[in-house]
C-alpha cells in the first residue's frame, strides 16, 4: 500500500461548481498535513495546511480525520483558475515528506 | 517568506552530456534540500536528501553515481546528471525546509530534455 493516495481523477467540473477530494494516509504516525497544488511544468504551491479542527480559507476548506487517516479538500464556487493538480502532502515530523500522486482538477466554462 | 531560486529553467542537451542545477535558498539558511523528479503525469518522486557538509541520503533506485549531489554551503545545493540519457528527461525540482520544518519551500524547477 503506498504511503499517500488520491483520486488521480481528472476531475472535471462547471464553473460555480463544489468539487471534493480526499487522501488517505496509511502512516499513523504522520504529524503534519498539506494541500499544495501544482500547475503543469510548474512547481507546487503551499495551499494550505490541515489541522485536526479543521480550517477554511476563502472557497477553500480543509479538514483532517485522524481515526480514519484521510485528509479532505473543498473547494466551492469553482472557478477557471482552480484548476490544476492538488497533491496530498503528509510528513512524519521533521523532514520526511511524502507527496501523494495527486488529483488533477479541470473546471469548464 | 522564503524564496529558493533553481535555475535553469530548461535544459536541451546532447545524449551523454552531464547537465548542472542549482539550488539556492536566498533568505534563509537550509541545512537539508529535498531533490525530486517528476515524469508527466506522475507525483514528485524524491530522488535524494542534500544535506550541507555532508552526504546526500539517496533514495532506494536513485544512483549516486549517475546523480551527484552537493550541497557545500547553507544557501546551496547543486544536482549534476552525468552522462546524460533521453530516459532522463524530467522535470526536476529542488525544495528546502523553511525555518520551522514544517513546510517546503520549492525552487521553480528544471525541465530537462536529452536529445
């Protein structure tokens, strides 16, 4: 079982449209959260961290199920610009890293 | 916040030419760089951990040898693939630890093309 996973989709939603992705984890040891997304050929942008109470910034809501290990993103009101590739990142503390193979997000006109 | 600069951006090169990266975090001090490659379509996959004055850490299926990692100072780290083939094209991407450890920072990456 890899150590990260998610929906590679392609996702592709309407524009004003809610759209939700989830990552399993299967380390329990896992400390720190991430949603990074990245544009083609481009490097990943910090999108968000995820925290076990859950947080919210603008369209964008990030909540962390540690019983279940999976993380979770939504994103309402879907625009243009949204789309990408969101990646899943988990750490163990420190500097061990692990990206999940990501889930690629296409919103139409 | 901080900045890793990575440059080139792109790189064409003739089979069996060895190609250099760099990496440079410009406001702060990184002690460990993260090297990764990524194939179309596919995640970041870490090739090496690039820690300063001492040995990079390869991941399983990296080759040292074909990869030279060095990371002489607190601002840089350097990636050269020897002996370059077209199975080595990718994208390569350079991050660092921020201050707290706790989020990665990337450089813009390097699209490698071997003819």
């Amino acid at each position: 079982r890899k150590e990260v996973e998610q929906d590679p989709g392609p996702f592709n939603v309407p524009e004003g449209a809610t759209v939700a992705f989830n990552c399993t984890y299967s380390n329990s040891a896992s400390q720190s959260f991430f949603w990074y997304r990245q544009d083609c050929r481009k490097e990943p942008k910090l999108l968000m961290s995820v925290y076990s109470s859950g947080n919210e910034d603008g369209r964008f809501t990030a909540q962390l199920n540690r019983a279940s290990q999976y993380i979770s993103l939504l994103i309402r009101d879907s625009k243009l610009s949204d789309s990408a590739t969101y990646l899943c990142v988990v750490t163990q503390g420190g500097q061990n890293f692990v990206f999940g193979p990501g889930t690629r997000l296409s919103v139409l006109p | 916040g901080a900045v890793v600069s990575q440059h080139p951006s792109w790189v064409i090169c003739k089979s069996g030419t060895s190609v250099k990266i760099e990496c440079r975090s410009l406001d702060f001090q990184a002690t460990t760089m993260f090297w990764y490659r990524q194939f179309p379509k596919q995640s970041l996959m870490l090739m090496a951990t690039s820690n300063e004055g001492s040995k990079a850490t390869y991941e399983q299926g990296v080759e040292k040898d074909k990869f030279l990692i060095n990371h002489a100072s607190l601002t840089l780290s350097t990636l050269t693939v020897t002996s370059a083939h077209p199975e080595d094209s990718s994208f390569y991407i350079c991050s660092a630890d921020g201050r707290n450890n706790e989020k990665l920072f990337f450089g813009s990456g390097t699209q490698l093309s071997v003819l």
